[in-house]
C-alpha cells in the first residue's frame, strides 16, 4: 500500500522537528568533550627537544644593546613571555620573583607585544627578577615560539634547547610539580 500524501507530509514535518533536536544533542556532546580533556596549559610544542629559535633583538632599557639566542646557553634558565598588559603575568611576578631568589635559576624576559617605557616603569614598580629583557615588540619572536599569549614560560637546556613549555601562571604548585622536576631533571643528566 502506497503512503498518502498526508502520511508522507507529517514524516517530513516529523524529520523536520527531530533534525535541529539532534543537532543540538551533538553540539552538547562535542561541548562536553571539550571540557572534558585534559587541562588546556598542558599544550603540546612542536619545540620540545628543539633549539631555541634565532632571534637578535634589542634588551629592554638596554641603550642600544642586543641579546640573541647564544646568550640563553651555558646554564639552563626560564624564558618567560610576559606584558604589562597581561593581569596573569603580574599575578604570576611574585612567583618569579622567588624562585629566582632562592633557586639562583636564571630568569630571562620576552616583553611580549608591549611597549618598552610602561615595561621599564613596570618593573621598576614590582621588581625585576630578570637576568635581562628582551623586546619582541612585534611578537615575531613569540611568533617562533608558537606563543599563544602572555605568560607563557620555557625551560631551556644549558645547551639553548627547549626541555619545557608551560603556557598560563607560573604559580607555586606549578612550579613544585612540573618545572621544578624538569628542572632538577636538567641538574641531574650529565
């Protein structure tokens, strides 16, 4: 028996009530799988196991002198991308400020897409646990680093090779569980 065009009309009319229902169930699906992975700091670099990448750019307050990526080498140092313009970075300044004090661990600045006076000033407000800056006033570095935004930190090798990536706040907990242990790793391999 053939369907009537009245039978045919109410399916259409049925698929045309459930289609936007399962798109919408797939939508919070893939919603809830999204916010359910794995914490979103932990982003993978394709740098790992990598040199730091080339650059030669002017230090921060430096009257014309110029930093590259042979003066990261000869003892393992954090690399951290920071901005004035970044409330992340200044919550995180405190805890930079410490480990460098007791850890003696060279601490090596990107001001990242900022500009150099406020920085200068900045610094000068809250303490400098810098060795020095440098200024990626473009971002062509961070562009190389794959940064994703202010703070992001790198733990390079004595040898210029990046062992650590850790993209958000460098805090406390951060640093007793995951760059401390990578640190101490670098201390320990001959």
């Amino acid at each position: 028996m053939a369907p009537t065009a009245a039978a045919s009309a109410a399916a259409h009319r049925m698929i045309g009530r459930l289609l936007p229902l399962a798109g919408f169930a797939a939508l919070v699906a893939l919603l809830y799988l999204g916010f359910t992975l794995r914490d979103p700091t932990l982003l993978p670099s394709a740098l790992i196991a990598q040199p730091f990448p080339r650059f030669d750019l002017p230090i921060l307050g430096g009257s014309g002198q110029r930093a590259t990526e042979a003066d990261l080498q000869g003892a393992p140092r954090l690399v951290n991308v920071w901005a004035t313009w970044c409330p992340t970075c200044l919550a995180e300044h405190a805890e930079l400020t410490r480990i460098g004090a007791e850890t003696g661990l060279s601490i090596i600045g990107i001001n990242y897409k900022d500009d150099a006076a406020e920085a200068i000033a900045w610094l000068a407000r809250h303490g400098d646990p810098y060795q020095f800056n440098v200024v990626d006033a473009d971002g062509d570095l961070g562009v190389e680093l794959g940064v994703y935004g202010a703070p992001e930190t790198f733990l390079v090798d004595a040898a210029g090779i990046i062992r650590h990536k850790r993209v958000g706040e460098v805090n406390p907990a951060v640093w007793e569980n995951e760059i401390a242990p990578a640190w101490r790793n670098l201390a320990a391999t001959p």
